[in-house]
C-alpha cells in the first residue's frame, strides 16, 4: 500500500514539472464492485488476561540444630521430598551419649537399691504388726496385774515379771518403729535421688535427640546449605525447606484490584498441564513503578518444584468494545489498516487491534462505534476507491 502511495505522488510530482503548455490528464479514480460494508460495532464479551507466575511453598522454613557439633551425615539433596518428623542429618552425639549411659546406670542402681528396700520395708511392716499385737496384750496385761497389786491380790514379784514384759513390748515396738522409719527415709532420698538422675536423663536424651536433624513440616528440600563434615550451631541453618501445599504467587494488573479477591477461581497452567486454583492471599497494595499486585493461588494436586515458571488466567467481569470482523482488518507490515466507506468512497485508517472474541477483532483506537468497514475484497481496495454495487 505504501508503495502505491509512493507511486502516485510520485507521478503528480512529474505531471506538475512539465510546466502548463500540455494539458493534464484527469486522474482516474478505481471502482471496485461488490464490496460488502459493515458497521463498526460495540460487543459484549468476557475477556480472561493471564499473568506470569512462580510455583512457590506454602512456607519457607530454615532447619538449624539445638546444638553444637560436626554433620557426620546428610540424608538429603535439594528437591527431595520429606515428611514431618523424617531425619533429614545427623551432628557427633559421642559428647551426649556417655550422660545418656551414665543417667540409665544410675537408674539401674537406685532400682535395685529401691528393690531391697521395698523388700526390707515389708519386712518391718510384718514385725512392726506382730510387735504391735505384742504390746496390746503386754499393756492388757499390764493394767490388768496393776488392779490386782492394788488390791493385794497379786505378789509384787508377779507385777514386777509383768511390768518387765510390758515395758519390753513397748520398746521393742518403739525399735520396730523407728526402723521403719528409718527405711522410709532412706526409701525418700532414694525416690528424691531418681528424680533427679530422671532429669539429668531427660535433659541427656534431649541433647540427643537434638543432634537428629528432623523436618517440622511435610514439604520438599529447597537447599542444602551445609555440607558433611562442618561444625554446625544453633545460628547455623542446615536445609531450606518449603512446606506443602504449593502455591502459585504471580502478579497482576492494578485494573483487576478489586475484581481478584480471596476465593475467586483462576485457571493455571504449569508445564503444559492446566490446572484449577482458589486464590487466598491478595496483596493490600500495588507496586508504584509496575502497577501489579501480588495473588497467592492455592493449587491442588499441583506437580511441580519451587520456582517453576506458571501461568495464572485471571478471568475478567464483563466488558464492552468496539470490534470489527476479522476480515477487515488489511495488513500491511506491522502496521494495520481498515477501509471506512463513506459516501461510497473507501478511505485508508490506521487502527490498533486487541484481542480476537470468535471472528470479531477488538478496536482499541481508530474507529468509533457505528462507522462503516468494508469486510469484503480489502485487499482490492486503495484510499479513495470508489465502492460500487
């Protein structure tokens, strides 16, 4: 077309040169038949955008150990999937192990201590029951030889034998007595011994189980960040770990704010394989420079890593445009035109087109609503032809 252009300015140019002793020829002016005009026309229709995205974790998780030591083993790599609970490394334990030994034996012995006196303690209780029976009866007797000396019924030779047991009895009741007791305490400070010793263990074995590098989460191994053989601490994180489920964070257009909420429905696609999610996360606010807001979009089922590449179609409220057939649109290049017939005469405008709704183009700038196109034989036709038929 632009050759055309070129073409016919070109020749008024010369025509023009050779001065005016010869008459011009008039110039003609093409006529193209059937040629079939529509007008331009406003359509209604559902448009979906999509925006780039990334496969992320639900959370980030940086694992470090409670203690201090060498990583002796590592059992996983980057992208491997764990589970809560799983030992993802092991730090030296043979600083903790001996405690841990040495706390079980000293149980061992405080329950073989706690063993003889249980048993020694039913002893007493056996003597302690019979000497108690003893002295019921020797105090019975007692009293009872006490009334008959009173009453010179009794020698005192008699009473004296009597009083002799009575008071044997009671002190033998007394010595039993005081040997339980004396098994009690000891039976006490034993118990108070143990839970000590039980501490001491519990503390050990938690200083041991520290040095198993267990996932709190089900999720996948994003880094390794230290190698075998390091000395590692608490303020030294071991594994990146991203939890489940995974989600797609991508950012969209400020003209969809309001429109995208927790809840809607987006279709996304990773690898060539589509998938349905629920957004549950959209940013309170926008970047100033991209004028995006940040979605998280919850997909189940999703099979991918972190950081793959996503796409997230967001669906669109419905919207108005001016829109033309397809078969109006002439191309020439990059640039595209669109022949508006008035008074029968076609003239060449430069439009900027949108997407296609079925066999319709939108219009986003160089036609208003009701102008007439021709959507037939476009390619026949230059600026200022003549529609015939």
């Amino acid at each position: 077309m632009a050759k055309r252009a070129a073409l016919a300015l070109t020749l008024l140019l010369f025509t023009a040169s050779c001065g005016t002793t010869e008459k011009a020829e008039p110039i003609k002016v093409k006529s193209v038949a059937g040629v079939k005009v529509e007008p331009a026309q406003v359509i209604s229709f559902v448009r979906s955008d999509t925006f780039s995205g990334t496969v992320i974790p639900d959370k980030e998780v940086f694992l470090s150990p409670k203690v201090v030591g060498y990583l002796i083993k590592v059992n996983v790599n980057a992208g491997d999937k764990v589970k809560r609970g799983e030992v993802l490394g092991l730090i030296d334990s043979s600083d903790i192990k001996p405690d841990v030994e040495k706390a079980k034996a000293g149980l061992k012995e405080i329950a073989a201590a706690l063993k003889e006196l249980n048993k020694a303690l039913q002893e007493v209780k056996a003597r302690k029951q019979a000497a108690e029976a003893n002295f019921l009866l020797a105090k019975k007797t007692y009293s009872r030889f006490k009334r008959l000396l009173e009453a010179d019924a009794v020698s005192k030779q008699k009473f004296d034998e009597v009083e002799a047991q009575y008071r044997a009895a009671k002190a033998n009741l007394e010595a039993v007595k005081a040997k339980e007791a004396q098994i009690l305490e000891k039976r006490k400070v034993l118990l108070a011994k143990k839970q000590q010793v039980e501490a001491s263990l519990q503390k050990a074995e938690a200083y041991l189980s520290y040095t198993q590098l267990k996932s709190p989460v089900d999720g996948i191994v994003l880094q390794k960040l230290v190698d075998k053989g390091n000395l590692v601490s608490p303020q030294t994180p071991v594994f990146k770990l991203g939890s489940f489920p995974l989600k797609v964070r991508a950012f969209i257009d400020d003209a969809y704010a309001g429109k995208v909420n927790v809840g809607t429905r987006v279709k996304v696609k990773v690898q060539g394989v589509e998938y349905t999610g629920e957004v549950v996360e959209v940013d309170r606010s926008s970047d100033p420079v991209t004028h995006k807001f940040g979605v998280k979009v919850l997909v189940k089922d999703l099979k991918a890593i972190p950081g793959t590449y996503a796409v997230v179609e967001i669906p669109s409220l419905k919207t108005e445009a001016v829109a033309v057939p397809k078969s109006a649109i002439y191309r020439v290049g990059a640039v595209e035109y669109v022949f508006v017939v008035k008074h029968g005469v076609a003239h060449l405008r430069i439009v900027k087109t949108g997407e296609e709704v079925g066999n319709m183009v939108l219009i986003l700038s160089g036609l208003h609503p009701g102008e007439k196109v021709a959507v037939t034989k476009v390619e026949d036709l230059v600026d200022g032809a003549r529609i015939e038929g």
